[in-house]
C-alpha cells in the first residue's frame, strides 16, 4: 500500500515540488496499483531532487499480475541519469520517452519508458 505521507515527507526532504504539485502526484498515486496490475509493469514516480542532478523515488507499484522486476523496495533511493537517462530527459523536458533502456537501482537492464505527470 502506498502511504501518501512518505511520499510528502520524500518530496518535503528532497524536492522543491510545490503543494499544488504534490497533489497532483498524491491523486495519481491513487491509480499507481491498477497501473501496475493493468501493464503488467512496475511503476514508479521520481522526481528532481532540489540540486537537479538527480532523482529520488517517491512512490512505486509492483503489479500483482505478474512477476516484479524487483526484489527491493526502491521508494527513497535515488535515480541517476547516467543509469536512467529517460527520466532525466522527462522530468527536464516534460516530454514523454518510451522503451529506453535502463539499469535498475538492484543492477538489472531494462527496458523502461517514461512520462511526465504535469501540475
């Protein structure tokens, strides 16, 4: 279950997000399972840490339907763009990218594909 107050003391601690924006993100953490279970896929949300260089893990849905990727949880770990290259791209550009490789915080390549959630 996603705890919406790890998500808010994550973006409180790391983040510049604005509270208009953080509702927005807390609002589409409501669908973050469904989404998961529906692609078959883990789901994450990142956002850019307040010096810019890199990302934290705010939230994250493992799908119930198939097999996680992930061992570990990775809420609170940090993203880098030499790893995750897309969500760099997305979180600067606002633009989405889609299968794009990827390494996992756990070491693992992947094929990743990345959207924006505009506030």
């Amino acid at each position: 279950m996603i705890q919406l107050q790890v998500i808010r003391q994550l973006c409180l601690k790391y983040t510049n997000i604005q509270e208009q924006d953080l509702k927005i993100i807390e609002n589409v953490v409501q669908n973050l399972q469904l989404t998961a279970d529906l692609t078959k896929a883990n789901i994450f949300i990142d956002c850019l840490m307040k010096e810019g260089k890199h990302a934290v893990v705010i939230a994250e849905a493992s799908p119930t339907t198939s097999k996680s990727l992930y061992t570990e949880p990775v809420v609170g770990k940090f993203a880098y763009e030499a790893f995750e290259p897309a969500v760099f791209y997305c979180l600067r550009t606002g633009k989405h990218m889609f299968l794009n490789r990827a390494i996992t915080q756990e070491g693992k390549v992947v094929e990743q594909s990345v959207v924006p959630i505009k506030g």
